[in-house]
C-alpha cells in the first residue's frame, strides 16, 4: 500500500496495524518517531501508545470533570501546530 510520504497516512497505518495486532478499539496517546532512510527509499516509523477497549456499560458523555484527563502541555510533547511536521533523516 503506498503511503506517498503523507506523515497522516503513515500515522494512521500505524495505527491500524497496532489495533489489528492487538485486537483492540483504540490506541490511546499514540506518539510517533518517524525516519527517513538516507537514499529516501523507506520510513523507519516507531510508535508507542496504550490498546484500549470500549466498555460498553461504563460508555458516557462527557462531562466537565473529564476534561482534566484531557489537558495536554506542549512540554509533555503535545503536537504543535505551528511547528507542522517533522521527517528526521536518519544519521549513519
């Protein structure tokens, strides 16, 4: 499947195959490092996140005391907007 260096596409394959792998709804935050080989034929891409399974009986909308679980500090490497994104090339 081709990907054509869309960083979205990679990230989302990523994600597929993980919740494939491990039979699960979700992979909760999901960080990427992302590498491209120096002849730029191939992407080195490491994720790491946490499967997650919806439970049905405990599902709800959200309310305000849920929002804390939401909160999301740059310095915790949150995705910066105006940074966009970032393709490192990998060193020999």
């Amino acid at each position: 499947m081709a990907m054509n260096g869309n960083l979205d596409n990679l990230r989302s394959r990523a994600i597929y195959d993980a919740a494939e792998y491990y039979n699960c709804d979700a992979i909760v935050a999901a960080t990427f490092k992302i590498e491209l080989s120096d002849d730029g034929a191939f992407y080195n891409l490491e994720m790491k996140g946490f499967p997650a399974n919806f439970d049905q009986d405990s599902w709800h909308p959200m309310e305000e005391k849920d929002f804390q679980w939401l909160e999301v500090d740059a310095r915790y490497g949150a995705y910066n907007e105006s940074e966009g994104d970032v393709i490192k090339t990998k060193k020999k």
